[in-house]
C-alpha cells in the first residue's frame, strides 16, 4: 500500500510506469492502482458502528437515514476550519438539501448556496441564514424569484451581468463565476473546466471588461478532492486573476473540497485560505456538499426475488437508475455492509433494481449466506447526491427519509406516495 501511495502522489509518473522493488520489474496503470486504492479507503474510512446495531426486521424499506451523530461530526470539523481561518462556509444544496436537518447544520455553517430560485428558496425559508445563488444563465422570472430570497447572485458571463445589472445592482452583492481553466478531475461528466466548458468567465473574456458593480469573484475546479489540488488550482487562478482582488470583497473558493475524509489535509487547508486572506484582504467562502454528508447516511433495501440466468440475481425493492443515479452515471459501484467483491465469499450475486431498464444494475456482489426474499441490504454512503436525484421513472415509489437521532432511534420524517408521483406530471 505505500508503494502504491507513493505512486499516486508522485507525479513524474504517466499514465503507465515501470519500476523496480525488490529486483522484481512492475508495470503498472496508474488508473487502475488509483480506481483500487478508491475502493480500499472507500470500505475502510467509513465508521459503519451505528448502521450495524440498526435493527432492521423494524426498517420499511427502501429508506434513505441520515445518522444525526456522524452528520455532526463533519459539521464539528467544518467549524474547526471557520474558527482557525475566518472563512465561511456554504451548505451545497445541490449535494444534500435534507431540510429536517437544517436546525442542526446552521448551528455550524454560515448559510447555503443554491443552484436554482427553488433551492434559494429553501435556503431562505428552511435554513434562514446567507443565501449564494449561482446559475450558467438566468430567466427574467427566475431572477424576480432569486432576489427575493439571495444575498448573493453570481453570474456566468459578463452579458447576463449586463442584462439584469440594473436588477441587481444595490440588492444583492453581486459576483462573477471565472474558469480558471485549470482541473484536475479525470472524468469529464464532473470536470468544470473541461475542454470548451459552459461554466465559468474564462481569463481571455475579461480583457476590456469594467469589474464596476462587482463584488465578488467565484471559481469551481475540484470533486470529491484534497487540498493540494486546493493548492494547484489556486497558483493558476492567482496568476489570471489577482489583478482584480483589490477590487473584491470576498472571494469563492467553490465545493468539490473533501474535507471530512479521514486522509484529507485540513491543515493545508488552512494554510491556503489564511494565506489567501493575509495576501488580498478578502473575505473567502468554501461550498462543500459532499464533504458535509459524507459518510452519514445509507440506503436500506430489500430483497425482493432471487432468480438465475447464467448466475444468481437478487431483485431488489431499490433501483440504481431512480434511488442512486450516480452509479450509474460515474459509474461506481457502492459498498454494503457484510458484503464483499464478486466471489470473495461463498455466494455471489447480481443486484438489479426495480426498473424495465435493462441497465438498471447495482452491481455484483458476494455474501457469506445465501440472499432470501425478504432480506435487507444497507448500502453505504448514501446521503449526498442521492435524495437530491432521485427520480419517479417507471411510477417507482421514492425512498423514504429518515433520520437516526443520537438518542430515540430511528424517525421517518417523509414517506412519499402515489400523490408525489401524479402531482409532478400534467
């Protein structure tokens, strides 16, 4: 494990290296070792303890809980970044908008930001501190529905900042998202600065351009990631950009930061925004919406039938293509308690969802027993980017949410129902 630490941190190598370690010649594909050594910390960072003793023959299933206890434990270590650093902290709703939370999350974080007037919305009514709104481009309806409920507007191009600077001007700070043409996230589904990307002012657009108005500059280069692409990115945004820090109020350091994963560099972290804040007299912000709901929650599922075609397939009461998207989007393949790699128990089986989607599969997996209808399955870390994608495909009833309180167990705090699905369509 440390050779392949040593390996991945390094980075003279390309995307294929040879070495030697101990007279013995090895090639090895730096993307595998990295999608392999993803897999091992994924399994072994999450504290699982709480889920276990969840007695499940109580649990209807498919329901999503959030474990209050872990959820505070990153709210704590964001709030250790706040005190050591000055900066603010953002709740994404993008990521993780679970409202029933949100009495506990603003005791520790300065507000949200919001990605549409709904989510300003929600931030405003449900949160009730800062709210940042940001969007690739705005409607006239939508930016009457965003000053009611935003402090800050952020703008995707100099033209929308053109059209509604009347609008805006003296309502709201008002801030500029830039590109900073610089990332280092490999698949391109999540790469905000890939080849001719939509989001962000690139460096060459600012050329003549009056920052009058302005009071704020915003940039998003990073997913799921530790502070030393913190640091990268930053050196690139730093020399386009600091000739306009002077005058700035704040500075946004945008999400995709992992700062509650147990080998992420909190005190780089610090170093680079106290320095950052020292250097141009800024106020910064940070958006995380993973690293808030990371590790504290699960999907609990059920078995449904166990069938075979050329192997044993498990249906299961949850489906990948409308309770957990993402992996199939990524893709990814999710953990579960007790279970282990194809075969590395005694009995294997394919995962499929409830969907006609032919594709709608979880995954393969092995367990020490036998599957039986009636089984339950508690997939791992499964808050964030989740309840926030999920989707009513097929007539597929939505999981429900609840939440394991630090004392009085489990509480289901929505359940969904034939209504959600009829009310969304005409």
């Amino acid at each position: 494990m440390v050779v392949f630490l040593i390996f991945l941190l390094t980075p003279i190598f390309d995307k294929t290296s040879i070495f030697m370690f101990f007279g013995v010649k090895f090639i090895i594909c730096k993307e595998s070792i990295k999608i392999i050594l993803h897999e091992f910390l994924k399994v072994h960072e999450m504290d699982t303890k709480r889920f276990e003793r969840l007695d499940l023959k109580r649990i209807e299933t498919p329901v999503f809980i959030v474990d209050e206890t872990y959820l505070e434990r990153n709210l704590k270590i964001l709030k250790s970044v706040k005190e050591r650093t000055d900066c603010k902290i953002l709740l994404a709703l993008k990521g993780f908008a679970m409202h029933s939370t949100f009495p506990l999350m603003r005791k520790y974080l300065d507000g949200v930001c919001a990605s549409s007037p709904h989510e300003a919305r929600l931030g405003r009514e449900e949160f009730g501190k800062e709210v940042h709104a940001y969007g690739p481009a705005y409607g006239e309806k939508e930016m009457k529905d965003l000053l009611k409920y935003s402090d800050t507007i952020v703008f995707n191009s100099f033209g929308q900042f053109e059209k509604f600077r009347g609008e805006v001007l003296g309502k709201v700070d008002v801030g500029l998202r830039v590109n900073p043409g610089y990332a280092e996230v490999e698949n391109p589904l999540y790469n905000p600065c890939v080849l001719n990307s939509r989001l962000g002012i690139p460096y060459k657009e600012f050329r003549g351009k009056s920052l009058e108005g302005i009071d704020g500059l915003h940039f998003h280069a990073m997913c799921e990631q530790n502070s030393d692409v913190l640091a990268r990115i930053l050196k690139r945004f730093e020399d386009k950009f600091s000739r306009y820090f002077s005058e700035m109020k704040w500075v946004n350091f945008g999400g995709g930061h992992h700062i509650t994963r147990p080998d992420y560099d909190v005190d780089l972290l610090c170093r680079l925004v106290e320095n950052f804040k020292e250097e141009y007299g800024v106020q910064v912000y940070l958006e995380p919406g993973e690293a808030i709901a990371l590790h504290t929650g699960v999907l609990v599922a059920g078995v449904r039938d166990v069938i075979n075609n050329g192997m044993d397939i498990a249906i299961l009461d949850t489906s990948a293509e409308t309770h957990m998207p993402d992996v199939l989007a990524m893709p990814y393949r999710p953990e579960i308690i007790g279970a282990g790699k194809p075969r590395q128990y005694k009995y294997t089986y394919r995962l499929g969802g409830q969907t006609c989607l032919a594709g709608d599969v979880i995954g393969d997996y092995s367990f020490k027993k036998k599957l039986k209808t009636g089984d339950k399955l508690v997939f791992l870390d499964m808050a964030h980017y989740t309840m926030v994608k999920t989707t009513t495909f097929n007539g597929v009833k939505l999981p429900d949410i609840a939440i394991n309180r630090k004392k009085g167990g489990v509480k289901v705090v929505k359940r969904f129902w034939y209504s959600d699905y009829r009310n969304r369509l005409s």
